[in-house]
C-alpha cells in the first residue's frame, strides 16, 4: 500500500455542508481564550472611541448645517450625515455586542466563545464591505478624472 503525502487526512470532511461540529463541540485551546479575553479592554475602548466619533460627527454636522449658506454644501453635509451617521451605529453596536460576549467569558462562561468568534466575524465582514465598497468609489473616481482629463486635453476644445 502506497501513502501520498499530500492526501488530506482521513478526519477532514472535505464536502460539509453546515459548520464541521456543533457549537457545543467546538473547542478552544486555553491559550486562544486567554488572548480572546485579554483584548476585553481594547475592544471596549475601541467601541467607546466609536462612540465618541458619532457624538462628534452628530455634533459637527449640525454645527456645520447651521453655518452652511450654499445650497450645494448643504446637501452634501446631510448626505455625509445619513451616511456616517448609520455606519457609526453599526460600529458601535457590532463593538458592544463583542465586548458583551468577551465579559461574558471573561466571567467564566464557556458558551460565551461563540458569541465572541460570532461578534469578531461580523466586524470583519462589514470592515470588508466597507473596504471594498471604497476600493471600488476610488476606482471609478480615478476613470471619472481621467476621462474628464482626456477630454480636456483634447485639441478640439
């Protein structure tokens, strides 16, 4: 009987349809939840900070509203604020949810480990959208300017 060394091993189930174990299967090594509980107070502080930042973007919209006298630059400050306003709470909110779940198990509740690879996952799936959706804004906005740039320079005009 031959072995190939680059066969999976037999344990691997390698056409799953759901998640490999059940929730109450999975198990982390003591090593990674003391990591996930020593960034309790970072993602706390890091949520607080999100916090502040929407207080602050709430304030100085309005502040910007009320000094505005263009039409233009007002309609650009509200889009700003529908905008900024909506993505600070999702922040804040995916921030307190992770935090919650990391006092949790901090507290000794062992359950309290999926909530928290849950609340990690989405952060960074909405970091990731986000990310993206900026990759492409700037993508197109350097096809607009060249293309605006082209026809400027063109002899004609």
């Amino acid at each position: 009987m031959t072995v190939n060394p680059f066969e999976p091993p037999r344990t691997t189930v390698l056409d799953s349809a759901g998640p490999v174990a059940p929730a109450e299967l999975r198990v982390l090594p003591e090593g990674a939840i003391r990591e996930l509980v020593a960034s309790t107070p970072a993602v706390r502080w890091t949520g607080r900070l999100a916090a502040a930042s929407l207080v602050a973007s709430a304030v100085n919209g309005v502040v910007s509203l009320a000094s505005l006298q263009q039409r233009a630059q007002v309609t650009l400050t509200v889009a700003a604020l529908i905008v900024g306003i909506p993505l600070n709470l999702l922040f804040v909110f995916l921030y307190w949810r992770c935090a919650n779940a990391l006092e949790r198990l901090t507290g000794g509740d062992e359950r309290a480990v999926d909530d928290v690879i849950d609340g990690q996952r989405r952060l960074f799936t909405v970091f990731g959208w986000l990310i993206a959706v900026f990759i492409g804004l700037v993508i197109v906005a350097v096809v607009v300017g060249v293309i605006f740039a082209v026809i400027q320079r063109r002899p004609g005009r």
